[in-house]
C-alpha cells in the first residue's frame, strides 16, 4: 500500500495521546493506594491538556486523508458495521473524557463523593478517568481493527495489529510522561520510564512477531484465481492503459527493498532499542532530558514504523497490475 | 431477488476496448458528472475508468494463448466493499443487487478500495469521490428507453457479443444458462465474495473424428471405383433376398 502521511501522523499522534493519559490515570491510581506520592492537581490538568492537543493534532491530520472533509460528520452513521466509522465516533468520545477529567482536576474537583469500604475515595476524576480510560482502549482496538478488519490484506488480518498499535501507543505516551515528569521534576520519571520500558519490550515482541510472520506467508490467491485461467505459464502483457490509473498509485509503495530495509532497521532501533537505553541511563545518571530525547526518537521511529507497516501491506488486486509489456 | 451482472466470454473477447470507451464516453457525459481525466493530452495521461481491458499471455512462445480480459467492478453478493463505508455512501441495490457509491455521501477517505480485493473502485482526483461500475444504472432502470436499449453501455458496445447482461438469480435468464452450460466462473472465488459476474472460459470447440470416418466404405452409390467382385465370387451380401 502506499503509506499516506495523514494516516501515519493520526495513528502515531493519538497513539502518544491515549498513551499519555493513560499514565496520567495509573500515576492518579497508585497515588491512591499510596504507592506514590500525590501530584499536584496541576500536573493532571497540563498532562490531560498534552494528551489532547496530542489527540486534536491527531484528528487534523485525519482530514487531510479525506476528500471532502466538510462531510465528514456523515462518518459517525456506520457504526454498526465500520471500524471507521466507530473510530470516528471512539475519537471524540475519548477526547471529551480527557478533557472532563483535566478539567475536573484543573478546578480542583477532586472532593471525594463517596467512600468505599472506608479506604477508597471516589471523586469525580476516578470516575471519569476511568470512564476515558474504557474510551482509550475502545479507541486503540478501533483505530487497529481498521486494518486488522481487512481480510484480503493478510499481512494486517492478524491481533498482532491490535497488539502493535495498543503497545507501541501506551509505549509512546509513557514514554512522555516520563519525559513530563522530568520537566516537571517530580519523581514520577522512574516510575513512568519504568512502565514505558515494560511497554516498550512488549511492542517490540508483537511488532518482531509480525515482520516474522509478514516475510512468511503467501497469499491466499495467485494470478491464475485471478484471471481465472488456470495455466502455468500465464503472464500479464498489458494493463489496459499505460499512463497508471489509481490502482496504480494507491496500492504499490514504489520504494525498493534496501530502502525498506533500511527503514525497518532504523525504526527497530529508534522505537526499541535506542528508547530502552536512555531511559536505563537517564535512571543511571538522573538526567532530566534524556527521557525527552528518548520519546522524540521513539516518536520519530514510530512515524518510520507507521510507514513501514503501509508498505508492508500487499493488496491482492496488485496481481492484475505486475508488469507491462 | 435480482441479482443483474455481467457474464464475460474470454473465448470471444477480442481486447477491442469498444466496452471501455463506451463505458467512459456514456457514463463521463451523464447524470453523476464528468470521469475526470488529469492531462489527458499531456505525458503521462491518467483518469477515471470504470471498466479496463487487460490482456494476459500463457504458455510459452510459440504455443501461446492471448487473453483480453474485461474487468470491472463484480457486484458481489456480499460485497466486502459496503460493511466498511463509514458514511453508508457505498450500498447495494436491494431491488436489483448492484452496488453503488452515492457521490453525495461519500468523504472520499479511500477505505473502499482498500478492503475490495479486486480493484475494482477508482478515486476521482478532481471530484475527490470514490467512482465504480454502476452498471449504467441510469440505462438499465430508465423505462423510457425500449427494453432491448436497457442494457449497460459496454454491452450494447461489444462488437463480438462477449459480454451479456441479466439476472443471475433467475436460473432461465441467458447469463445463468451461459454459467451453467459453458463453465462461467467467479474470480478470486477463495475470499467469499460472491463476485455476481462471471466470466466464461476459452472453449476448443473440436470434434473426435477419424479419416476412415470421413469416407464411407461401403457406399452403394459411389459411382468412381465401383467395388470389384472378390475372386471368390458372390457372397451373402451381394444377394438380394
């Protein structure tokens, strides 16, 4: 397929942002059971806000995929039966929740409600959290259900594309938090780096996993289903035009092996091995910036990922346009 | 139910492309608006098309068969193309199964194509919406023409009858008695789709014969060689009972 650049940046973008809220949501967890310290109601609220600025970034991007984006409300119908449909309205949903939960934090909202056998508070950013943090996950499995959903693109139709998109997004957003706190100063850096490291190695599991199985496997249908003439030697002499049409443009990456190769070992190295070293050295040396250096390589190897994960994607129709005599 | 489509015979297609301009000349100049082209007089022309002829090659030179091969959008019966539309501007026709985009509806976001796996969906560049076959849905359902001009543009077209039109649902119509007695099949048949036309195979059409049977031996009326009596002299068969 050939990789669209709106595609890549609204995947990767909101993938950071539904990443980072979710630290935001854990850090308010274990803060809560007391396992660290409470942060200021203001590193919420400005982490909810990166979250979505991350997210609306990511929803602009995705206009510029569209031909008539002034329709694109009529998007939100299909939920029934399109993922992208549901994304679209999983989108917005997670976006009101973040923005309800930093805001509810940035007022200072946090009064608990109710108490729970007499050692859990409830306030409204639990609640609320919690609500956007369904949202979020709801979010990933849509955004990745759209290319796993499609079943003649065999190298998506596989979990392991729920699994790469849901890892390498919290991966992402961890990874910021980690550089969030750090900038903030507070000591949640190690816990964060922590978590994004965990992630991290998991994304690197699933995303291994699949270049593994993407060089693997052969496709369901070859040139004789195709055309339907069932003959050893069949070869295609001509496309019915020569100036190239949309099935042309839309569905071959036009890029060759080495620089493909060369992009799958950059993004190796810059979602997953790179990232991993400085936060272990940023933990050794206590260092302030290497967690942001960290997530911006991290989030440039995701933009490399993202775009090796299109051209890895072979469409069957391509077998009605392999050469020109 | 109808299920209208198109049976394509690659034993008479002769890769003419009349199915192709006629399809672009009718459907560029009517209700839906232009198929746009980009530089179509220019180096490296491109446009909108609903229906391409390809050609394929087997065997091995100089044993080869030539293959033109019409192909256009399927209208499957369960096609992959419409669950995926997040507008609901890709649909099909209950009345009479053919699928279609609404060009008022559609965003444009392309999705369509990726999940048919036949290609058979073009985006338009200038109108920024997805275009495909509509059958000439504007010919087939206008009542005002007679019945025997109801028929898509590329079918009236064909200058050698490779390609009928009907409803496959109806196991009398001349598409369903093509498939059935001349080995129509679907392409891509692994995925499930469904593909509603089909295309009809080379056929040889040749039959056992051998030189003794072109001649017959005994014939009573053969006046060149009359048959010579065997020296043996009359047998059974030359007596008249």
């Amino acid at each position: 397929m050939h990789p669209a650049f709106s595609v890549i940046f609204l995947t990767t973008l909101i993938g950071v942002g539904q990443g980072l809220f979710l630290a935001l949501y854990t850090g308010q967890l274990y803060a809560l059971a007391n396992l660290l310290p409470a942060q200021s109601s203001n590193f919420y609220a400005v982490g909810s806000m990166v979250s979505l600025v991350l997210l609306f970034a990511g929803l602009i991007a995705s206009f510029f995929h569209l031909g008539h984006p002034e329709r694109a409300w009529r998007a939100a119908t299909q939920w029934r039966t399109s993922w992208l449909s549901r994304e679209v309205l999983a989108l917005p949903a997670a976006m009101g929740l973040i923005f309800l939960y930093g805001t509810v934090h940035f007022f200072g909202l946090t009064k608990p409600l109710f108490v729970i056998s007499g050692t859990l508070p409830v306030d409204f950013s639990l609640i609320i959290g919690g609500l956007g943090t369904l949202a979020v996950f709801g979010l990933f499995l849509c955004t990745a259900m759209i290319y796993a959903s499609l079943r003649f693109i065999k190298a998506w139709y596989s979990p392991l594309t729920v699994a790469n998109f849901l890892f390498l997004g919290i991966a992402s957003g961890f990874m910021l938090a980690s550089a969030f706190s750090a900038y903030q100063g507070n000591s949640l850096v190690g816990f964060y780096g922590t978590w994004a490291v965990i992630a991290t190695l998991f994304g690197l599991l699933t995303r291994v996993a699949t270049l593994y199985r993407n060089s693997h496997f052969r496709c369901k249908v070859d040139l004789k289903s195709a055309v339907g003439v069932h003959h050893s030697q069949l070869e295609q002499k001509a496309q019915g035009f020569m100036g190239g049409s949309f099935n042309t443009r839309e569905f071959f990456h036009g890029k060759s092996q080495g620089l493909l190769n060369l992009i799958r070992y950059a993004f190796l190295l810059m979602v997953f091995a790179v990232p991993v070293i400085l936060i272990l050295l940023a933990y050794a040396l206590e260092s302030e910036t290497l967690p942001l250096l960290a997530f911006g390589i991290q989030y440039l190897g995701l933009i490399l990922e993202r775009y090796h994960f299109f051209t890895e994607a072979q469409h069957p129709q391509n077998l009605y346009y392999q050469s020109m005599a | 139910m109808t299920q209208l489509a198109l049976v394509i015979d690659l034993n008479v297609c002769v890769g003419c492309h009349a199915c192709v301009t006629s399809c672009k000349e009718w459907n560029t100049s009517g209700w839906a608006g232009p198929l746009t082209d980009q530089r179509p007089y220019d180096a490296d022309p491109t446009g909108v098309f609903f229906n391409r002829v390809q050609t394929y090659e087997a065997g091995v030179f100089p044993n080869t068969e030539t293959y033109h091969f019409p192909k256009s959008c399927l209208h499957c019966e369960d096609p992959p193309c419409v669950p995926v539309c997040p507008t609901g501007a890709s649909y099909k026709r209950e009345d009479n199964g053919v699928v279609l985009v609404d060009y008022d509806k559609c965003i444009g976001c392309k999705y369509c194509s990726w999940a048919c796996p036949y290609g058979a969906r073009e985006f338009d560049e200038q109108q920024k919406v997805m275009k495909k076959c509509t059958l000439c849905i504007d010919r087939i359902t206008d009542m005002s023409l007679p019945e025997s001009e109801r028929k898509p543009a590329c079918v009236l077209a064909c200058p050698t009858r490779a390609r009928i039109y009907g409803d496959i649902h109806d196991p009398d119509s001349e598409v369903s008695v093509a498939i059935r007695e001349q080995g129509g099949y679907p392409l891509q048949p692994e995925w499930g789709t469904k593909p509603s036309n089909h295309y009809l195979p080379r056929r040889k059409t040749r039959i056992q014969i051998h030189e003794d049977e072109l001649v017959r031996v005994d014939n009573p009326l053969k006046k060149e060689a009359l048959p010579t009596l065997p020296e043996a002299g009359e047998t059974l068969d030359d007596v008249a009972w």
